[in-house]
C-alpha cells in the first residue's frame, strides 16, 4: 500500500518503511518540531485550561472561607 508523507507529499510504501506514516526520518522530525513548537491545535476554547484554573482556586477559597466560619 502507497501512502503519502503528511509532511512533503511524497507516495512511499506504508509496510517496508521504518517512519511511516513519514518518508524519512527527516520529515518525522519535523512533524515533532511543529508539535513541540505549539504549531498544531486542537479545536477548543482557547482559554479553558485557565477557566478550570480559577474555577478550582474559587472551590478552595470557598472551603478555606466556611472552614473559618465555624
């Protein structure tokens, strides 16, 4: 079976090679340059991880403020 690279488009055989989905190591590389440098997204709210931030300093607050009301 022929794939094409995600990085450069090239058709390479899927079975015989070491870096599918890749052609080369080269382009595998790449591909993990652009994960580590942020260049891929997952579709989302941009800022949930710091709603949930706040939303759990909130739940603590609030716990610390009934703790001193007793």
């Amino acid at each position: 079976m022929r794939v094409k690279c995600p990085i450069c488009d090239k058709e390479v055989e899927w079975e015989q090679n070491p870096y599918h989905p890749f052609c080369s190591e080269r382009c595998k590389l790449i591909d993990l340059g652009k994960w580590a440098a942020e260049q891929y997204r997952f579709p989302g709210n941009k800022n949930s991880g710091e709603t949930e931030q706040k939303e759990d300093e909130n739940d603590e607050s609030s716990e610390n403020g009934k703790k001193s009301d007793r």
